[in-house]
C-alpha cells in the first residue's frame, strides 16, 4: 500500500513520478543497510526488495514509450 501511496502522491502534486519513487525508494534501500531489530516498522519498509516496485515502474513506462525491451529478456529463454 505504501508504494500506491507515494505513487498517488506523485500523481496529485504532478511531479515526476519515476523521480519521486526513485528517490524515495533509493532512500528506503540504503536506510535498510543501518537499520536493526529496535526498528520494526521502518525494517518493513526499509527493504532492498522495494527496488523491484521501481524496477516495475520503469519497465512500464518503457513499454508505453515504445521501446523494445525483447534483446534484454532473449537472454534469459
């Protein structure tokens, strides 16, 4: 839900949206390298895992632009 939010937020504020989430989860990425057990609510959100919601954001606004992405994907069929 988290990911909707700043992806909505994105959206109301007319930003860049892959600038926002880019920043914003770049920063959760690094916060999780220094984070530890006294800090279970920011340990959640502060997972490296939340770069695939970028990596997905990215993808799909490639698509909608028009660029191929089949050269990167042949290699792994």
């Amino acid at each position: 839900m988290f990911f909707y939010f700043i992806y909505t937020i994105a959206g109301v504020f007319r930003v860049n949206t892959i600038l926002l989430l880019s920043l914003v989860f770049l920063l959760l990425a690094i916060l999780s390298f220094y984070s530890n057990t006294n800090w279970p609510g920011i340990r959640f959100y502060a997972n490296r895992i939340v770069l695939n919601f970028l990596y997905g954001i990215i993808a799909g606004q490639l698509i909608l632009i028009g660029k191929k992405m089949t050269c990167f994907f042949k290699k792994f069929y």
